[in-house]
C-alpha cells in the first residue's frame, strides 16, 4: 500500500536542501505537487550537492545561521509565491568521537549553530506566514537526543534542543500552526557509507521524507508537539 498525498497550490520551504535527507524532501513534495523553495548554504552546483532541482522548485542559496539571510530568503518566497504554507527544518550536522573533557570547543558554536540555530531563525521567521496559511513545520531531531552517550555529547544536546524546541512551538501555537520533529537513527547516505560499516537496517532518506510530507498534510491535522521515530529496526 501506497499513501499520497496532494500538496498542489502549497509553497514548502526546505532548509539543507543539498544533503541527502534534505533533497529527498525536496523530491518528495515536489513529486507531490508542491512548489518547493530549496535552500541551503551549499550551492546546487557544488560537487557535494545531492539536489537535482525539478518541475516546481526553485533553489536560493542562504546561511540559515545568519538572520539577515533568512529574513530575505523567507520574505523573497513569499513575494515570489504568495504565502507559505510549510517549513522543513532539515540543514544539520554531526561531529564526535571524543570525550567532553577532549572535544574542541569550536565543536559546540558549529553544531548548536547547524542544528538548533537555523532552526530557530527558519521558523522565527516563517511563523508568522505559516499563522496566515495555518500550515506545518516539521524538524529534525535524533534518536541520540534522547538520552546520553559516549563520543558526541554536543550532538546529542543539539539535538535534544531541537526536540524542546519543536514542542514550544507546537505549544505556542496550538490550533493555528502545527510543529512536529522526526528522530532518525543512522540513515543510509553516502556520508554515513564513509564512516561507518554498512548495516541494512539503516532507514533510508526517502523514507524519512514521506513522513515528514505526511505530517505536514491534511491526515497530521490532530498532531502537533510530536517527536515521532523513524529508525526503524536500527
């Protein structure tokens, strides 16, 4: 069985764009009609984007860290389109292998500004567009961010706070803007085929994406201030 889901006539937003999870989500609402805005610091023609922009998305080039550039980039979307209607919080990063008392500090400004900081700009300033539309943000957490563990304590706050975070906003907004995040475990990328021995239970990209396209649609109305798994046997 195969769910779809119709997104024509909406205008989604999808930070990280060029990273393996964030060009599936690109593809998957763009497959499902939707207008996609696709940004990211990488640009699409750097040899280490994976986006293959198509019929229906636009790609703009922005540091999602900076507010200056978010703040253009989200108004730009809205001038160009009309209205927007979903943000994808996907641009993050990992760094670890060492102990707290061994880990450089620089790792924390990178990782809190990757992961948590550009989601907080993102939807601070699209909030007030997706009041408009009574539309959907979804982010992404980790399963790591649920509890301690050895080699990636920043990470693992990071990504900590962007659940916390996700839930705010659901509660801030109640009835009028839905906010959810999603917990992968270890996806299969070509990253992660790098650095670790492959398993088969890695989840892919795409999978990831249908549930962020399905919590952003009509069948999510009641869920809001969820942190929903996606590891799947991993």
């Amino acid at each position: 069985m195969h769910a779809e889901f119709d997104f024509t006539d909406s205008v989604v937003l999808v930070t990280g764009a060029c990273g393996a999870l964030g060009s599936a989500v690109v593809d998957e609402f763009a497959d499902a009609g939707a207008t996609v805005a696709a940004c990211d610091v990488v640009d699409v023609d750097d040899e280490d984007s994976l986006l293959d922009p198509g019929e229906g998305v636009r790609f703009r080039r922005a540091d999602f860290t900076d507010e200056t550039e978010v703040a253009e980039t989200v108004e730009a979307v809205v001038d160009e389109h009309g209205r927007l209607d979903c943000l994808l919080n996907i641009a993050g990063t990992w760094r670890g292998g060492d102990p707290v008392h061994e880990t450089d500090a620089g790792q924390f400004g990178l990782l809190f500004d990757v992961n948590l900081k550009t989601a907080f700009l993102a939807t601070k300033h699209a909030l007030p567009h997706l009041r408009e539309s009574e539309g959907a943000m979804v982010a992404v957490s980790a399963r790591s961010g649920l509890e301690g563990g050895e080699g990636d304590a920043l990470y693992r706050a990071s990504k900590a706070g962007v659940r916390i975070f996700t839930e705010s906003v659901a509660e801030e907004n109640l009835g009028t803007v839905r906010a959810n995040c999603v917990m992968p475990s270890v996806l299969d990328t070509p990253m992660n085929r790098e650095m670790m021995e492959y398993s088969d239970e890695w989840v892919m990209p795409a999978e990831v994406a249908r549930v962020m396209l399905f919590l952003c649609s009509d069948a999510a109305t009641p869920t809001s201030g969820a942190a929903v798994p996606v590891y799947g046997e991993a």
